[in-house]
C-alpha cells in the first residue's frame, strides 16, 4: 500500500504529532521538513526565552523552539529530544519535542486542539529577528 503522509488524500489532513510534557501539539505534515535526533544544542546569548539553543545542521545554524517557555507547561525533560524541522518565510526553524513525532490523519471536518499554526505562530514569536522586537 503507498502512501503520501504528507498530503492525505482528499478530504483529509495529516498531521505531525510531537510531544512537549505532558502535552501533545500538531503541525501540519506539509510543514514539517525533518526530524532529527539531538545530541547538543548551543545556547544563544541574547536570544528569547523560547528559544532553548540552536542545531548546526549541514551548515545551517536552526534555532531550537521550546514550546514550555510559550505555554504553561511543566518543564520538560529532553532526555532524548528530537527536533522538528521546519521552513519559515525561506527559514528552518525548529520545535523540540520530548517524544518521537508520528503522524496522523483526519477527515477535513475534524476540529484539531493544539495546532500550531506555523505562520501566525511566528508573527508573534519572530526567531528571525532574535528578539529585536518584543511581543
């Protein structure tokens, strides 16, 4: 059986579940370029709380998100973090998670808690700008 994870065929959203404490959040599959396996983030002097360090990656320096500096989430652990990779406005931008992501399918009509909405999500929270403006 072949099938597009990204893409969900008609009718339907598939979706990257990743884990952050206790909570689950939800990206789009589109959005999600790679995940990778974490084994040292660099901290950034002078960069937002939310960002817990940056990746090199293939030459690329990817900021890591944590998402319990931007919800009320108890601190997580990432014993054993992965990171989601994704594109922002021709950037890569990265989520930690706790647990390895998997994905997921739904019919169109299904109301999903949790997404992030990739680029409203960013407006707010601009990692570009390494907090040059504060929101």
């Amino acid at each position: 059986m072949k099938t597009d994870m990204r893409d969900g065929s008609s009718g339907e959203k598939t979706y990257c579940v990743f884990g952050v404490g206790e909570r689950e959040f939800l990206l789009p599959a589109e959005d999600v370029r790679e995940v990778v396996d974490i084994a040292r983030i660099f901290p950034i002097p002078g960069a937002p709380e939310y960002v817990y360090g940056a990746l090199p990656l293939r030459g690329k320096i990817i900021p890591a998100v944590d998402l319990s500096k931007v919800y009320p989430i108890e601190k997580p652990s990432y014993a054993s973090p992965k990171l989601l990779i994704i594109d922002v406005e021709s950037e890569n931008i990265g989520f930690l998670s706790e647990t390895a992501p998997f994905f997921v399918t739904f019919d169109d009509d299904i109301v999903v808690d949790d997404l992030i909405d990739i680029k409203s999500f960013f407006d707010t929270y601009r990692i570009k700008t390494m907090g040059h403006g504060k929101n």
